[in-house]
C-alpha cells in the first residue's frame, strides 16, 4: 500500500468530527475512520468513547477516543 500525502491545510479535526473515509495522521503513523463498529455492532463504543479506526501501515483496527484531535491530511490511499 502507498499513501500519497497531501498535506496542506495542517487543520485539526476531533475523531468524531471525521468524515468515514478521511485520513489523519497522529504525528506517526496515518489513519482512517471506518464504518465498522466493535462487536455490537456500534459505529462507536458510547461507554469508553471511542471509534474503530485503521492503522493504514498494518492494516489493524484502532479503538481511539472521539475527543483525541489529529492532523486531517488529504490523500489518496492505493491499494495494490
């Protein structure tokens, strides 16, 4: 997988005010906000306020809490 980063707007954004699709980055590694929700089915975990994420260098599923703010980078991700 290639990530193309985009940066150029260098806007913070909470987790939950992410768009599903979008990236961020965490000064680390880059993320994108999924649809899936943990094993209940939820789009969140309302108890521990978190949203599933993946982590786009390994492909795992991140629980991160809503209120956590991150860099929204523009990129396109490949998939090859």
């Amino acid at each position: 997988m290639q990530i193309d980063d985009k940066r150029k707007c260098m806007s913070r954004k909470t987790v939950n005010e992410i768009s599903f699709g979008e990236v961020f980055f965490n000064g680390k590694d880059y993320f994108m906000v999924t649809d899936q929700g943990d094993s209940e089915g939820y789009h969140f975990n309302e108890e521990d306020n978190t949203i599933l994420c993946v982590n786009l260098s390994d492909g795992a599923l991140v629980p991160i809490c809503e209120d956590d703010q991150y860099e929204v980078v523009k990129a396109k991700v490949v998939i090859e």
